[in-house]
C-alpha cells in the first residue's frame, strides 16, 4: 500500500513527480518545514532518502523524471523566488551537473 516518502529535512516535507519502470526508484523533492530550502531527492529500492544537492550558486532543485532503472535523474533549479534558470542531470558518478554547461563537454550545442 502507500507509504509516506521520508523528507531530506527533519520536520520538512517531501514530494514524488515520477517512478523508475521496475517502480525501485522514486523521484522528486523535499523541502524544510518553512520553505526556505528545497531539494532534488531520489528515494532508493531501501526507502532511503538521497539528497542530490544544487548547482553551485543556486537555492534550490526539483527532480522531475528519471530513466527505466533509476540510474539518472533530471530535473531543474533556480533561486529561491525565481524562475528555474537551469536543467540538471544527476548520475552518481557526475552528481549534480547543469546541463548548459556540461552538454558542450559532450559535443552537443544548445
């Protein structure tokens, strides 16, 4: 049956917005008890809780999806009161990277 996904902050709350194919892994966020800080979360076959971080200089992050295994995650970011300003892919061997700045590495143009 339904169980409540464990938040990143004590006290906070947390969210899911998708689910791997094999449904092992969940995606989304976790955001403090007040709303001042609020993180991409990638919840395991375990249940736990993995906070993915931010991208340097930034607030906040939102998982939005992630592929057949869980092994990838995308999502966006921003500042807190802003408009997300940046696209993120998490692997965990990359962590947390913009993708504006990493696509070119790989050769792809935006």
């Amino acid at each position: 049956g339904m169980q409540p996904l464990p938040p990143v902050y004590l006290g906070g709350v947390a969210g899911a917005t998708a689910v791997s194919d094999d449904g092992k892994v969940i995606v989304g966020w976790s955001e403090t008890s007040t709303g001042a800080s609020r993180r991409a979360v990638r919840w395991g076959p375990d249940g736990t809780a993995l906070n993915l971080g931010v991208v340097g200089g930034t607030d906040l992050s939102d998982a939005r999806a992630t592929n057949a295994d869980g092994s990838a995650v995308v999502g966006n970011g921003g500042t807190l009161g802003g408009a997300p300003d940046y696209a993120f892919l998490w692997t965990p061997k990359l962590r947390i990277v913009d993708l504006n700045a990493y696509l070119p590495t790989l050769g792809v143009n935006n």
